[in-house]
C-alpha cells in the first residue's frame, strides 16, 4: 500500500490533496500535522507567509503535540494518585 501510494502523482485539487495529507501523515504517523495542516494552510494564505513559514509551524505543531502526549504518557506510568 506505501509503494502505491508514492508511485501515484501528485494531485492538483484541494480535495484531493488534502484527503492524500491524512493518508500520507496516518501512515508516517504524524498526528499533529494532520490535526493542523489545513488551519495552519488557511492561515498562511490569508497572511502571505512563504511555503517555509507554513512548513515551521505544521511542524511545530506536530513537535507540541508530541511532547504534550510524552509528557501525559510519562504521568500515565508515574501512576500519581487521581484526586
């Protein structure tokens, strides 16, 4: 299914290439990007940020939300009494 999917062209409409997003960041596992490359490309448009400006804040949204779910994992297995 992976080699399938990079064998295919890249696709011009909206649509299409946002639904081809979710798939690519499901199978390379990056859940931030996907929770956030669509507001994130609204924003950019509606600003005129560069393609790079876009890319550092996916990005950085992917890292957050990483180290977020690290942290909530780490007081998961610290098993902290619940009040």
């Amino acid at each position: 299914m992976t080699t399938e999917l990079l064998k295919n062209s890249t696709p011009t409409d909206k649509k299409t290439i946002s639904n081809r997003i979710v798939e690519l960041t499901k199978i390379i596992h990056l859940p931030g990007i996907r929770s956030s490359f669509k507001e994130e490309a609204n924003y950019a448009r509606e600003n005129g940020d560069s393609y790079e400006i876009y890319l550092n804040s996916v990005l950085e949204n992917e890292l957050n939300k990483r180290q977020h779910n690290r942290m909530l994992a780490r007081i998961r297995l610290a098993k902290f009494p619940v009040k």
